[in-house]
C-alpha cells in the first residue's frame, strides 16, 4: 500500500497553502519532501493524518480514504501511522518510558508485560537502552528527537511521518537521526514521508525527494536527479541562492 495525494488543496483565509498537489510515497520507499519555509510542508503532512482537513481533493492511506473517514475509523488509521513532530512534543512531566507507553495504551489487545516489552525494544531501535526512568528535561536536543522516533515506532506503524526532523542539531546528531530513520526502514519495512529543508539529511536517505513551491509539486525525482536539475526554482534552493526562485509574474 502507498500514501497518495490527489489535487490537495488548502486555504487558510486568503492565504493559499497547497495549490493541488499531488503525490504518492509508494510502498516501503523514503520519500523526502522538500521546500522553503511556510510553503505548506507540514500542512501536507497533518492532512496526510487528518490533522488538517483539506478543501478539495482526497488523500488515500493504505487503501483508505482520509478525507472520507469517520472520526473513529481515522482513530484506528492513525494507529498504522507514526508521526515524529518536530519538536518531539514529549510530556515533561512524564518519564521516557511513561511517554512511549501513553501512546501504547491506546493499542487494543496488549497487556501490560507486552508494552513494557514494547517500550524497551523501541528504545533499543533508537540505540537509547537504559533511558526510560529519565525525564525529558535531562535529555540532550538529539537524544529527545530519538524519544520522540522511538514513541513513533513504538506502535508498530506501516508508515512514518518526521516533520523537520533534523531541525536544531549539530552536524554529528543529524547523520545519528538520518541512519535510524534508514534503520527504520531496513528493520521494520515502514513508509516514510520526511518533510525537511535540509539537503544534506534529504539526499541521504530518500530514495526520491519532491520540491513543494508555491502551493504545488515543483519537482520530484531521484536525489541524482534533483542534484541535476537545470530548473532555475530547484537550483536557487538546493545552491542557497534564492535570486533564482523568484519568477517572473506574468
């Protein structure tokens, strides 16, 4: 199954988010999305959950039709979809292991042995065995995204969404985030949507990137492909030379 985005389109008062985009991330691929800030990145990937509803188009969700769903049956959806926010978005007031097992209780059928099990193996995914007692406030920026990663995949989800998941850290802490994002892939065979701006972290682990600028896909291809790419709008971001993504109004 695949995540597909069919002629999306969002609005919020005059302001023209996505343009009808459309976009499909295709089983067990790593599908970067790429763009500059405020043009709709993380809209996209909120509607692709149902966070956001979109004005026109539809949004398919192994098989399923988001923007159809009732709200229980975007309940269970969402219990097959893991989503790394950017910022973590951990409970502070709540242990490593407490924030993973929140998330944990809302899975029918599990007992208590088995999302202890679960939280200790996700832990173990994101290379952070032992940290469970720990607060959030006593970890690092990178050691909270993993947290943040492991609570995600805690769930067992078919699909992963990271929103800027690189966001913040030091060059070092990055490449740790991007090969457990490729680790994830490798062991669990998930989906993954990645929204980012940063190239670096974009062209290492997705097997395709697309371009969103000015409320549509720009561009998609292969990260061989977008390095090539002669188009001026795709080149000012990739080369950080933003002369070359202003167009001509005609």
């Amino acid at each position: 199954m695949s995540i597909v985005l069919d002629g999306v389109a969002k609005r919020f008062g005059t302001a023209v988010v996505l343009n009808g985009v459309s976009l499909e991330a295709r089983d067990g691929e790593t599908l970067a999305v790429i763009g500059a800030s405020g043009v709709g990145k993380s809209v996209l990937l909120k509607s692709v959950v149902g966070l956001i509803r979109p004005d026109v188009g539809t949004i398919q969700v192994d098989g399923e039709l988001v923007t159809e769903l009732r709200r229980q049956d975007l309940y269970n959806l969402r219990r097959r979809v893991g989503y790394v926010f950017q910022f973590a978005a951990l409970f502070d007031s709540m242990t490593v292991e407490e924030n993973l097992a929140m998330g944990l209780s809302r899975v029918p059928g599990l007992s208590l042995a088995e999302r202890r099990e679960r939280v200790a193996e996700s832990l173990r995914l994101v290379d952070l065995e032992g940290f469970g007692a720990q607060m959030p406030g006593e970890l690092s920026g990178g050691q909270r995204k993993r947290v943040g990663l492991a609570r995600a995949v805690a769930i067992r989800p078919k699909y992963l969404l990271y929103d800027e998941p690189t966001t913040g850290l030091d060059p070092v802490t990055k490449t740790v985030i991007d090969r457990l994002i490729l680790r994830m892939r490798e062991e669990l065979g998930v989906t993954s949507v990645v929204v980012t701006h940063d190239m670096t972290s974009a062209y290492r682990i997705a097997d395709r990137i697309a371009m969103l600028h000015a409320g549509r896909i720009r561009y998609l291809g292969t990260p061989d492909q977008i390095r090539a790419s002669d188009d001026p709008v795709v080149r000012g971001f990739i080369d950080g030379r933003p002369e070359l993504m202003q167009e001509p109004v005609t």
